[in-house]
C-alpha cells in the first residue's frame, strides 16, 4: 500500500520581506504629490531656508485633504499671528496623522548634493543661463569670456570651478532647457 506524501515547500521569504517592508499607499492616493516638502534648497553654495513657505505648502496640502474627506466649515488662512489659535492642536493632531500615513505632508531637509550633472539642471544652470545671457546681452561677447566675467562676479561659487568645466556645465544646462517643456 502507497501512502501519500505531502512536500511542504519553503516560501519565497525574500519576495515577503520586502513587501511586508513596503509602505502602502495612503488612502487619498497621489492627491498630494508624494513627494514631501523640503525645507533647505541649495543654489550655488547657498541653502535657501523656506521653513515659513513649507509650513504654508504644508497648510495647503492638509486643505485638499478636507475638501478630499468633504469636512466643511472654516477653515482660516494660514495663521501667520491669528488671535484665537484654539484650533491649532486639532490641526496638528490630523497633521501628525496624515504625515504617518503619507511622506508628502513631512517637512525634510532637502537632499544633500548628488552628481553634477543634475544640479545643472535645475536652479542652478538656470541661474548660470540667466548671468550669462546678461553678460553677453550688455557686452556682446562670447560665451567663454562671459563665464569667465560671471566667476569674477560670484568667486566663492562660480569662481572654484574651472573655466573648461563650467562651460561645459552652461552647454550641458542650455540643452537640458531646449529639449525640456516648460510650463507657462
């Protein structure tokens, strides 16, 4: 007589323990962005601190998620100095619940520096785009002796990088805005 035998086979542990490490997505979905909202941005070697204008962004976000759940009633502008802040805790107590569902309701530090070539383009090739164009604009040079008059202009930031390079920063950064749509 046969008996049966039953094979337990071992389960894919490494496919579980990465969904079980995933966040799962909050209940509104992408209404926010996803993204969170960063503090710092840098622009050449400056960090720019938006702490009030994230907190505004912040205010904004936890709006649409009231109009999202279709809570009525009025709601005040962001209280830059109102008198009656008795609401405020409530506000925080949804906000702290939102952020632990979703990143894009966080305030973060912006991310430290990465490749170059990013940082080109955004904020920073546009600005080396604009000094640049004025430069040429008031002088009618080219390019190279234009970057090389924007290095003696900012020292501490332009001026560290070799000229080679930073033309081919200001090229690489002229082609990221040809070829990128812009909205208007």
């Amino acid at each position: 007589m046969t008996v049966p035998t039953v094979v337990i086979m071992p389960k894919k542990e490494v496919a579980h323990a990465a969904a079980a490490k995933r966040r799962p997505r909050p209940p509104w979905g992408k209404l926010l962005g996803g993204k969170p909202i960063e503090r710092r941005v840098l622009i050449r070697d400056d960090k720019l601190d938006l702490d009030e204008e994230s907190r505004e962004r912040q205010y904004l976000k936890m709006q649409g998620l009231f109009h999202h759940y279709g809570i009525v009633g009025y709601v005040p502008l962001y209280p830059k100095g109102l008198a009656d802040r008795s609401w405020w805790p409530w506000y925080e107590l949804a906000l702290a619940i939102a952020s632990e569902l979703d990143d894009s309701v966080k305030i973060v530090d912006g991310r430290p520096r990465g490749k170059t070539a990013v940082r080109w383009r955004g904020l920073e090739g546009t600005e080396l785009i604009r000094l640049v164009e004025t430069v040429k604009r008031l002088k009618n040079r080219p390019v190279q002796w234009c970057l090389r008059e924007v290095q003696k202009m900012f020292p501490t930031s332009y001026g560290q990088m070799p000229l080679d390079q930073l033309v081919v920063r200001y090229h690489e950064a002229r082609r990221h805005q040809r070829t990128t749509k812009r909205a208007h």
